[in-house]
C-alpha cells in the first residue's frame, strides 16, 4: 500500500481531501500570532488571534477556495519614535486554516487585541435515495456509454447488435 492517506479502495473521490492535508501541513508551521479555537456547539468554531498592535485597517480576511486567509500588516509610523525595548511584535503576517466543505464564516471583530472570526457548519440534511437495479445482460457504464437506461427494455443485449 502506498503512502497516501485516502489509498484505500474503499475511499472513492476523495483526492481533494489528501491534496488539502498536504496543504495544511505545508501551511507555515510559525507561531506568529498565537490563537486558539473553541469550539462553542457541535456546529460553531470561534478562531480567536492575538494581534495586539493591530488595527482593523491592518488585518485582511479572505476566504479563498476551501482556505481561511488571515494576513496583518501594520502601517504604524515610526518616525521620531524611539524604543527602549520593544516586545510587542509588529512584523507583518500571513495564517491559513483549510475550512472543510460546507464551513461558513459567521463574521469577525476585533476586541482589546483579540481578532475573533466565527464558524459554522449547518446541519446537514440526511439524504437517502433508492437506486434502481435494471435488468439486462449487458451493463452500461458511465464512463463508457453514459448512465444505465431508464427502463429494462431499452437494454441492448448481445444478440440484438
């Protein structure tokens, strides 16, 4: 067996799920800013960010594709300002969070240094559908000949050709 996460056969098309790990592993592995995530309900996230030093006009939220892209970069002017020691960091910032499908991003606000962004996922509504078993000696696939006809009669057996 290989490497791969999702390898087995019993994993059918779930190759944009292996290609989001490798993503999230390869996301930057940096502690800048700190942050946590709680969860609020089995269907709510909050993603909390300490960014003190930053103003709203210095964060960008984006949602890209299946990603959460938080950047910050400070626009504070320095000039004339002189530092005996500065521990607060004002380096410029990037964090990423692969969302999985169906994630909805609440909303944000910054509060006292802290960027909160919530997350929900919806209920999901149960499907369940019956699948007909035609008869016929010859079986059509999709990927050969399209879906499998609608009704027994309209399947082509070898001796009608």
């Amino acid at each position: 067996m290989s490497g791969r996460v999702f390898g087995s056969p019993m994993f059918l098309g779930f190759d944009h799920l292996e290609t989001m790990l490798e993503r999230a592993s390869k996301s930057s592995g940096d502690g800048y800013p700190p942050y946590n995530i709680e969860q609020l309900s089995s269907s709510a996230l909050r993603i909390t960010l300490a960014v003190a030093g930053f103003t709203m006009e210095d964060l960008q939220i984006t949602q890209e594709d299946n990603q959460l892209v938080i950047r910050g970069r400070q626009s504070e002017d320095l000039q004339g300002r002189i530092f005996l020691h500065r521990g607060i960091a004002a380096r410029q910032f990037q964090k990423s969070f692969v969302l999985a499908e169906g994630i909805d991003i609440g909303g944000a606000w910054l509060d006292n240094g802290l960027l909160h962004i919530d997350l929900f996922r919806p209920e999901p509504e149960v499907r369940v559908r019956r699948i007909d078993i035609a008869k016929g000696s010859v079986a059509r696939s999709v990927a050969n000949d399209g879906p499998l006809p609608a009704s027994p009669r309209s399947v082509r057996t070898i001796g009608d050709e």
